[in-house]
C-alpha cells in the first residue's frame, strides 16, 4: 500500500521546539542556548525566511521603546504626570541593551550597527494644552536616572535647529514645543533576528522555514507537534520537551490547539496599519529623529503618529504614522478567516465586552480606514507643513493582535495594550501574544519566561545571567554607579557613542 501523503511521519526528538521566525523565538533560543548549550532546539518557520512579519523593519517602527519619547508610557491622571510606566519599560530596556552588548563582546553577534544606531526620541506638541502637558512630563522625568539627558525645547530657533524639516513652512502662530532625548535608538529587528538565527543555526538549531505547526497535543511528558511542509505537504511530528510559541498573531490559535488550560478565555483583536515612506533623498536626510505626538482619542499605542528616522541595511530612511486599519488576519500572510477561527465559547464573553466598552477605538479605526491618501498626507502635515504628495507614498505596516484578557465576574473582557506572556501551570509550554513594547523589551520577558517555566534550574542559570546581563536580579536606576557602568559598556560597544 502506498503511504498516504498526508500521514504524519515520527521524526525529531528535541529538548525545545521553538514555533515562529521572529525575535521572540529568537531571542528565547539565544539565551537558552547560552544557558544549556546541550539542550537540542529545533525553529519552524511557515514563510520562506526569517522575521517577515512583526520582526520585519518595514512592519515595525523600530523605536527602540525605552519610553523615551512616547507619551502614553506618561499617562496624566487630573493634572499629574505619572512615570511608573516609563520607567518600568526603560529598566526593561537596559536588560536589552546589556545582552546585545555581551552578545556582541562574546562574538555571538556580528556588526552591531546592522541592528542599533543612534537617533534622537523626541516629543512633539502642539498647542498650550500639550505644551502645560509636556512641562510637566519633562519635570517628572528630570527626577529619573534613566532619563539623563533630556532638553526642553519651547524656543523656536532651536525647534528649527533640531527639526529643520518640521520647521520649514511653519509659521508658528499656533505654539509648538518638543522634548529631546539623545540618548534613543532605532533598531533593525529583522537584522538582530537573522544574526540571532545565524548564530544559533552554527551551534546546531535546526531552522526549518516553509514549515507550518498545524496541531500541538501532550503526550505523556511531552509535546507532539504537527508540522506541514508548506512546498510539499508533507506532514511530520516533533516531541518536545518545552515549546514556545512565538508565532506573532497566530500565538493564540496555537496556545489553543495545545488545550491548555491558562489560554481559555483570552481572545485577540486584530488591527493593521500603513506608514507613509518618505521617496526624497533631501527630505530624508533633513530630519534626524524619531518624533512622537500625542494619540487621537480612542487610539491603540501602536498607532500614536511619529515621524520616524529609520536605518535600515546602512541606508536612512523616513516614515509617518502608523495609520491604522482593521483585518480579520491575525498575520499580514495569514487568513481572513483568523479572527472567526479564533472564538470559543470561553473567549466570546471577553470579544463581547470589549466590543461594547470600546466605542472610542471602533470609532478611530471606522475614521482610519476611510482615509485616503490625500486625507493622510493632511495629518503628516501637522509635523512636516511643507509635505508634498509626490515626495510620499503608502506602505503597508505589520499585523497585530491585541490581547483580550478573559472576562472575570461581574466584569467584562478588557483590552491590553502591551505584551503578555501565557504559560502552562507545568511550564513545559508557553507564548506571548500582543504588542508594543514587544520586541524591545524581548531579553527581559524571555527572562520572565524562563524563571516561570523552568524555576528547577533558576539558581544554576544565576551566575551565567548576570555575565550576559550585568543588572540581572537588580535595577538600573536604583544604582547611579551600575548605571554608568552598564551605559558607557553599551555605549562604546555597540557603536551608539555621537
């Protein structure tokens, strides 16, 4: 009898099945590797190449979130700016910077102006609402560590000194002010994410792209997982002993094929995006930082509008936006059949309440949609006056999924704007779903991760951590003098000295 192509052939055993191409699954392979270099891992990918979707620089807006510059990481609550949040995320980010640094030092990573340059994070108002706002964030920040080096800009001549192309065409009658940070970056996390990969694929990963999970079930100790050959159709198995599921948009389908328990009623909300990209040479290198406004009522973070200097392959570039869309995809590749796929009777409570709660954003996103491109130029505009339509065209963002937490009497779902990370109660399987900070942030929620899934070898991993990641076990900012120590390292390191 011939065999049935569609039959599932046993294949590999491995220790860690790692389940999507981007920097997450990335980031989590890099640091076990460093961890328990014997431990056999295994990467499926179900595109032809590596960060395609999230992790793609022309899909993400490659900020670098250290809460530098984004406002609504400084929430104002009856006329008083908190930092609770911006600094959490900054903290966040020096954990990132450390590892790129040790990677780089320990010859792990390559070149390491292929992923993170120097660029000023900067915010923009407009108006004396936005300006009495601004003040006061930059007087609660100026008594933060982590945020040294701020100047607050309310002078004209040095607005146009800084932003000569936001400037150019102004006139000024109705006030602006900015707040600069020299201290930020823009990061290529499709460029980190392929020297992650190179790096593990030489001691010894297994990355197979053109592979999509297709079931994941326990059994006994372990995980089965399906695989599909996308080119072929091939279908094969992999038992794992641990399984991350980094898979972007299609995390939540997964975690709900794998039936555990923890996932059950969280839902997910798609939302798209397109940018304006910048065509002209001389517009381009006239602007020198990524500058960050205040959100439209009702927006999601990932839309707030900046005006972003971008490095991308050696090259300088420029985009305006995000502006967002609505998609039934959970993944630009994906199927618009993902969101329906995606309901269970646990999670339906959750969709619905947020549904009914969340006029505001349905509202912005019905706006969004209907924008043309005219109508989108007119809000790039409001940061660049002298914009001319011929110098710009439309690019279209990466997918998100932002994540529905499940409903708890008497109240409904919510939605979370951030990232989250769902374990089992074993941890022998886990994924993150949502968004911004995300990627910037990936070392410091893997290290979450690997503490809640593998508490065992917690001690033993201690003294290996702190090598890659100075601060691990302490905070930055509760320490002047290891803040200096892990910033000027960074700093001359990875090449981000001005």
């Amino acid at each position: 009898m011939s065999e049935n192509k569609n039959s599932a052939k046993v294949g590999d055993e491995v220790d860690v099945a790692l389940i999507g191409g981007g920097v997450m699954s990335a980031t989590l392979g890099i640091l076990l590797k460093e961890l328990e270099p014997t431990w056999t891992q295994i990467l499926f990918e179900r595109l032809d190449a590596p960060a395609e979707e999230s992790s793609s620089p022309w899909n993400n807006a490659g900020t670098g979130h250290a809460a530098l510059c984004e406002l609504n990481y400084t929430p104002e609550v009856n006329g008083k700016v908190t930092a609770e949040k911006a600094v959490k995320i900054n903290e966040q980010f020096q954990v990132s910077r450390q590892l790129w640094t040790s990677l780089v030092g320990n010859g792990t990573l390559g070149d390491p102006s292929e992923f993170i340059n120097a660029v000023d994070h900067t915010t923009f108002a407009q108006g004396e609402d936005q300006m009495a706002y601004m003040r006061r964030r930059y007087e609660v920040l100026q008594n933060e560590p982590l945020f040294f080096g701020q100047e607050m800009i309310e002078d004209n001549d040095r607005f146009s000194e800084l932003l000569p192309l936001m400037a150019e065409g102004r006139d000024f009658s109705t006030p602006v002010s900015a707040i600069r940070n020299p201290n930020g970056t823009d990061v290529n996390f499709g460029a980190l994410t392929k020297q992650y990969l190179k790096a593990l694929a030489e001691h010894g990963t297994e990355l197979r792209y053109g592979h999509e999970v297709k079931t994941i079930k326990r059994e006994g100790g372990k995980w089965v997982i399906t695989v599909k050959n996308v080119h072929t159709g091939d279908l094969r198995t992999v038992r794992a002993n641990f399984v991350f599921v980094g898979a972007g948009g299609n995390a939540l389908p997964l975690l709900q094929k794998a039936g555990i328990p923890e996932i059950k009623g969280y839902g997910g909300f798609p939302v798209s995006g397109q940018w304006l990209r910048c065509t002209n040479e001389e517009l381009i290198e006239q602007h020198a930082a990524k500058v960050y406004g205040k959100a439209s009522v009702g927006a999601p973070p990932m839309s707030v509008p900046h005006l972003d200097t971008r490095i991308i392959d050696g090259k300088k570039g420029l985009m305006f936006g995000p502006y967002a869309g609505w998609t039934p995809k959970f993944l630009k590749s994906g199927s618009y059949l993902d969101l329906v796929k995606s309901l269970r009777p646990n999670n339906v409570p959750s969709m619905v309440g947020v549904g009914l709660q969340e006029f505001g954003l349905t509202k912005y996103l019905i706006t969004e949609v209907v924008k043309n491109f005219d109508a989108r130029m007119n809000s790039l505009r409001e940061y660049v006056p002298s914009a001319r339509n011929e110098d710009w065209e439309i690019v279209h963002a990466g997918q998100r999924v932002q994540v529905i937490a499940p409903a708890k009497a008497p109240k409904f779902g919510s939605l979370e704007f951030g990232t989250a990370v769902v374990n089992s109660a074993d941890g022998s399987i886990a994924g993150l779903m949502g968004a911004s900070p995300g990627a910037s942030i990936a070392p410091a929620v893997m290290i979450d991760l690997l503490e809640r899934c593998f508490p065992a070898q917690a001690d033993s991993w201690t003294s290996k951590l702190k090598e890659l990641i100075p601060s691990y076990g302490r905070k930055v900012s509760d320490d002047k003098g290891l803040l200096e120590q892990v910033w000027d390292e960074s700093q001359s390191v990875l090449k981000l000295e001005r």
